[in-house]
C-alpha cells in the first residue's frame, strides 16, 4: 500500500494518513536525505548553489513537511499512541541533525563554497542562509572533539525527550482535574454562553455542569464566579498543574523535569564554550546580549513598579469600600479586578461578546489585510481537514496570484493543547525545477465554541488574540524569499518574530476599526458609541500589571538560562521566589508552581527568549507610530511595512529592515506612550 507521506503532496492529506504511516516515511526520508548529502560529499562538485544548497534544501524540505505534520497533530489530537510516535520521530530527527552538523567533508564543502569566486555571484538572501548554514555547524558542535560531540547528542536528544515529557504531563495535569456541579446556583455570575458549554447529561438524565482547567472556562470561573470556594478550588488546580502540589500532587509533576533541563542545557552551552545557555541562544537573536535585554527589562520595571503598585492599592480600596473585604486573595484578583472594571468605565468584558461574533470578526480582519497590504482571501472548500471545525483559507495578491493558505483551528476541545499559536505547514522555495512551492500555516486558538442557541462569540481580548496569530500567518505566508529555511517565519530571531503579530493587534483599538470587525450577532447593530469609548477609556486598565507580570516571566527565564549554575544548588522555584521579591506586586499562593506550566520556555521554543514579547512590542509600537501618523489604512505605509518587514522573512539584518521601513533605529517612546505610562 502507498504511504501518503512519501507522495508529495500540496497540503497535508490528513484523511489518507495513518498512524502506522509515519515512522516508516520518517525512515525512508531521512534515508534519502542521507544518500543525498553523501553524494555531495563523496563526488566531485562544482561549489555553486544549484550542486550543494539547493539539493539539500528540498531534501531537508522534505523532513520539515511530514515533521510539521505529525507535531501538529500531536498538538491538536493528542494521544498515547501519537504521542509515542512523535517521540520517536523527534529522536530520529534529531539524530539525523546532530549527524548532519557534525558532517566534518560537509562542512568543508560549505565553507570552501563561501571562500570561492562563486560565493560573489550569491544574491543577499543567499548569502544570508549560507551564513545561518555555517553557524548552525558550529552550534552543532562541528569543532568538538569526537567524545564532546558524542556527549552533545546525548544532551540533545535527553532534552529533546524532556521538552516532549513536559508538554505531556501539562497535557495531562490539564485534562486530570473536574469538577461536577449539581447545583447551578454554585455558578452564579458566570456567562450563560459558558454555562451552556459546560451542561452534561449524567445516565438518568439528570444535568450537571461539568468544570474544567480548559482555559476559556477556568478564565471564566476564576473572573465571574460568584461563588468563592469554587473560585478558590480552581485557582488551586490551575496554580498547581503538573507539580508536586495541589489536588494532583506528584501525579505529573514537572518539578524534576525542569531541573534536569536546566542542567543539561547549562551543560550544553559549557561544551560549545559558551558561559550560559543564554548566551548560546543569543548568537541568533536581534539583541546583541542577555545584559542588553535585563537592562532593557530593568527600564521598563522603572516606569511599571510605582504604577503597579499604585494599581494594587486602588484595588484593595476599593474592595474594601465596596464589599468590606480587607484582604485580596489570589483567587480574588480577576474577580474583583473584573469589578472595578466594570465600576470605572461601565463595562463588561462579557456583554462585549455579543458584538463580536466569530465571522464578522473573520471577515473584518481580511478587509484590514486588503486595505492596508493590497492582499484578499477567499475560503476553499472541500479541502481534507482533520476536524470539522476546521476552516481553510487562500490569500492572493492584487494580481490574483495565489500566495499561500492557512489553515484555522479555533475552538477548544479535548486532547487539544491549551492557549493559542500559528505555525508552519509548508514553506515556501523555489524547488530545482523553477517551480515555487507555496506557503501553508496552521492558525490555532482555543475560544468558546458556538452551542445551539448562539454562534461563536469572541471577547475583545480574543479579538486581540485572533489579530496576533494572523499577523505571524501574514508574516510566513506574504514572504518572497525562495530559500525554504529562511523564507517567511523561518530563519526569523524570537525578538523580532513578534513584531508583526503584535503590530497588527493595534488596529483591534481604532475606533474607525472597530466597526469592521463588530456588530451585534442577533441584530446586526454597531457597537454603541458609549460602549466603544468606555472599552477604548479601559484599554490601559491594570497596565502596570500587566507589564510586571511579563517583566516577571522575562526575568525569570534570564535568570534560569544566564545566571542558573547547577553547581551552586540552585533550583527553578527559589529563583522564581527571588525574582518576584524584587518585580512581583501580585499576592501568590505559597503553594504557586508556575515553572511547572511555563510551557513557553521549557516546551515551546521561547528559552531565553520570553522577554521578546516586550521587546517587539517596543518595534510594533514604533512602526505603527507611522500608521497613526500618515493613517490606519494607508496603502502606502501598508505596501512599505509588507516590502520591507513581511516579505523579507529572515533573509537579511533584522535592525536594516526595520530602520528601512521606519527611516530609524526603534525607540521605546511609542511603546510607553501606548501605555499611558509617559
């Protein structure tokens, strides 16, 4: 029987394909791979692009398709089988990576390629992965000897086992805690739209409201719910996820994984010669250095503290003016924050909901993109999809050339990874015959379902959400470069690949925005004038809050992979402690194991690298200055942004890209007016 992984396909053929397919096309791939690279390095060759990178860009291609593949499942439809499989394959792929930036006559021929005549009729983008090409050799330990390179793919490949081990258990900690609610007077104040999600059908029919650590319904229970206790019972639950603490105490507890990630990764970056592992990882990263980025964070941390605090402070007087209540606990936070909200600009989150239905939401961003890139998408059809909520899109050009599609997966369900992400199906390069393989990317989210009396409903901060994963899918799909690993995300530092998801979150604000994306579900009426001005008044509520809480994971992160010594005793939660004595205002839990679902940096690619949101916010407010300056929807600033950010993926200088679109080096003056803080 054909394996489908190993016909090429356009778009994955997620019908077709079987557990059972996987491992032998991993196999079969790599061995190709293999035979490809041998051929280069054991024959004769011309050193030009067409003899070397190309051949093994389209093998390596070939890995990335079916590898991105089955890591989306597993992200989306997990379960124990896949997850074998998937840690199985992780491993074959990295021992195939390790093998191949170990490839000592490789490398040769890599580095005699850049010292030839042919080298000067590269165009930048070439030059440019060449470059990436040998820095990913010494990174891979080309210059260690053969006991220190055995060493390192033993390190790699434990930590690439520990990441999966990680995601799991989280995975699990997530869907191992419930609650059965009998009575629905226990969920007072919660939205009907949750309340309609969470109702089951026990066997003699009688109903209940069944609640989980899904997010959509742990964020409404722990911001609506009158009902203390249960407020408490959750925040527990969810403070204490994977540890050895809480209702599932040492169940999956993530403790004992982390320190061994720590360590491993401390000693991945001794082997290399680097001092930290931060310091490793910044070798490919827009700022220069982790002193850079901790004085950058200790900036910001001047103007957040005093206002945090004083944020804190308004919210105890006002907790105990209004209700008598003399101490805020930490399950008390969102619900009484959701309080003075609603007390200071007359608003609630939750009535908003009913003017940003799901698909108006949809068809407002794509008229944004149109207006301001000159691009439009159109929905296709009968596309093999792996569930049925699942919607596929085209984007095509003033020309109606098609540029990619995209894949959206917004709903939360079982056995789905929580929170929400964008990433690659399939890049884009211009394959040996000329013709361009075309971009795909999977947009994920985990919103509220629609139920039989409503569609689905956004909150304003899912809207902002939304907006923020489409500006990554713009930002791998509108690219131009031809070489698949540096062509739209890929190739793309962490501190600047958050700057186009965050810059399209601005328009979410504009008043001439809003009534693009909104409009009453049952009516079709705008969004009120007085309700508009009181969510854009509330825009910068508990900002100072907000910007301490990122500040708090950023400099933790630092702190775990720049100044973590396993030689000095240290551990994950009392560095945890010592950065929140000296950033954190919030009131936590003793019992708070935030490391162990810090999913970002010890599952998801983010080590190092958490204090990139604050640093590409600083870049999107910049560029965005330029909008509000010459107009939210100018075509011309829209064309710019696309010519000299979007397109170019990761295939120049990241600063000259930005300083091209804006005529500058970025400042942080936007970024602190946007907050009210300046």
């Amino acid at each position: 029987m054909t394996n489908p992984l190993l016909t090429p396909f356009l778009l994955p053929p997620f019908s077709k394909i079987q557990f059972n397919h996987i491992i032998p096309a991993i196999y079969e791939i790599l061995k190709d791979c293999k035979l490809v690279i041998d051929k280069i390095t054991n024959e004769k060759i011309s050193y030009n692009w067409n003899c070397i990178v190309q051949p093994i860009d389209e093998t390596n291609d070939r890995i990335s398709k079916v590898f991105s593949f089955i890591t989306h499942l597993n992200l989306v439809k997990n379960n124990l089988e896949l997850r074998e499989i998937y840690k199985y394959a992780c491993l074959l792929i990295s021992d195939y990576n390790t093998w191949l930036g170990q490839n000592q006559k490789l490398y040769k021929i890599y580095l005699n390629f850049k010292q030839s005549n042919n080298y000067s009729l590269l165009n930048n983008a070439q030059k440019k992965n060449l470059e990436n090409i040998l820095n990913d050799f010494r990174l891979s330990g080309i210059n260690l000897k053969e006991n220190e390179q055995k060493r390192y793919s033993e390190i790699v490949n434990r930590l690439s086992e520990l990441k999966i081990i990680y995601g799991n258990n989280l995975l699990d900690a997530n869907m191992g805690w419930n609650k059965s609610i009998l009575d629905k007077k226990t969920l007072s104040g919660i939205p009907e739209n949750i309340l309609i999600s969470i109702k089951k059908k026990s066997e003699d029919k009688k109903s209940f409201w069944l609640v989980t650590l899904s997010f959509p319904i742990y964020s409404s229970v722990i911001t609506y719910c009158n009902n203390e206790n249960l407020r408490k019972e959750i925040y527990l639950a969810y403070s204490t996820r994977a540890s050895d603490k809480g209702p599932n105490a040492n169940k999956w507890d993530n403790g004992h994984i982390i320190e061994e990630q720590l360590r491993l990764r401390y000693e991945l970056s001794q082997l290399l010669g680097f001092k930290s592992y931060a310091e490793q990882l910044f070798v490919n990263r827009m700022a220069k250095s982790p002193q850079q980025v901790i004085d950058f964070l200790n900036y910001l941390l001047k103007y957040a503290y005093d206002k945090g605090k004083k944020e804190i402070s308004q919210l105890k007087y006002f907790i105990k003016k209004k209700y008598n209540i003399n101490k805020l606990n930490s399950w008390d936070f969102a619900y009484y924050s959701q309080k003075q909200k609603g007390y200071l600009y007359k608003i609630k989150d939750e009535k908003l909901r009913s003017y940003f239905p799901k698909q108006r939401v949809i068809s407002g961003l794509f008229e944004l993109i149109n207006r301001i890139f000159g691009v439009y998408v159109i929905e296709r059809n009968n596309v093999d999809l792996y569930h049925p909520d699942i919607s596929f899109f085209d984007i095509f050009n003033e020309k109606d050339k098609l540029l990619g599609s995209f894949y959206i997966d917004l709903y939360a369900r079982e056995n789905k990874r929580t929170g929400a992400w964008m990433d690659s199906c399939i890049n884009r390069m211009r394959k040996k015959n000329g013709n361009i393989q075309k971009p795909v990317a999977y947009i994920i989210c985990n919103f509220n379902p629609p139920n039989k009396n409503k569609p689905a409903l956004l909150s304003h901060n899912e809207v902002i959400i939304l907006f923020h994963e489409f500006g990554h899918c713009l930002h791998h799909i509108l690219t131009s470069v031809e070489i698949s690993s540096i062509s739209g995300i890929n190739g793309v530092p962490l501190d600047f690949i958050e700057l186009p998801s965050q810059f399209l979150e601005n328009w979410c604000w504009e008043p001439d925005m809003i009534p693009l994306i909104s409009s009453h579900y049952e009516s079709g009426e705008p969004l009120p004038n007085n309700i508009l001005n009181n969510m854009l008044q509330a825009k910068n509520y508990q900002i100072g809050l907000f910007i301490l809480r990122q500040l708090e994971f950023s400099l933790f992160d630092l702190s775990l992979h720049y100044k973590f010594n396993p030689q000095k005793n240290q551990n994950a939660l009392d560095i945890l402690q010592e950065v929140r004595n000296n950033v954190s205002i919030f009131p936590y839990l003793k019992e708070d194991r935030f490391a162990n679902s810090f999913s970002h940096i010890f599952n998801g690619g983010y080590a190092a690298g958490y204090y990139s949101y604050l640093w590409s916010a600083v870049l999107a407010a910049d560029a965005y200055s330029l909008f509000k300056e010459r107009g939210i929807f100018s075509r011309q600033t829209g064309k710019s942004f696309l010519k000299n950010i979007l397109m170019l993926g990761g295939s120049e200088d990241f600063m000259n890209m930005f300083k091209r679109f804006l005529g500058r080096e970025p400042k942080i003056d936007a970024l602190l007016k946007q907050y009210s803080i300046i």
